[in-house]
C-alpha cells in the first residue's frame, strides 16, 4: 500500500472525529466527483453517504473507546483511498493535500 494513502487513511479517520469535518468531506467528494478521481459507476453508492456512514462509525467507536474498530475503519478507509489511488494516478496528488490539510 503506497505511503501516501496510509497516512490519508489516517488524517481522514482523524478528521472525521474532528471540526474541520464538513471541509475535509467536501474536498474528499470534490476530487471524486471532479474527474480526479474514477467516474461514479452506475447505481453505486454515493461517495458523501459512504463517508457520512463511516463517520458515524467511528465516532462510535471513538465514544466507546473502541481503538481495535477504529483501526478497522482506518485500513478500510486505506483500501477504498488506494482503490482510488490505483483507478486514477492524479488522486495521489488529492491525498497529499488533505493529509496536509488535517
């Protein structure tokens, strides 16, 4: 797994937890949905409710102290990143600007 997708992973997780929530999200959907990232593919799932679903999730496990979930959710939100990462070259650029951001 690429370096860069494993500290994205992180910083996402991180601020999903965080206040900088919303913007980190918008930029998150925007490189999906700009042509930086693999087109949508027909009937799948929305990229912002799948980031609103794993947010709630780890702010579960945040709340229960759950590290062992929240650890899960960040190798999940890594493969989803280099799937992305794998589709379209250009979204390494993308990462490297949301792990600085957070």
């Amino acid at each position: 797994m690429d370096q860069i997708v494993m500290r994205a992973g992180r910083a996402l997780v991180g601020a999903m937890a965080g206040d900088d929530w919303p913007q980190v999200r918008e930029r998150v959907v925007g490189f999906w949905l700009d042509g930086s990232g693999p087109p949508p593919q027909p009937g799948g799932v929305d990229m912002g409710a799948e980031l609103d679903e794993l947010r709630e999730q780890v702010l579960r496990a945040r709340a229960e102290s759950d590290r062992d979930t929240e650890k899960a959710l960040e190798g999940a939100c890594q493969i989803k990143l280099q799937q992305l990462l794998s589709a379209s070259p250009a979204v390494g650029l993308d990462l490297s600007h949301i792990t600085n951001q957070v």
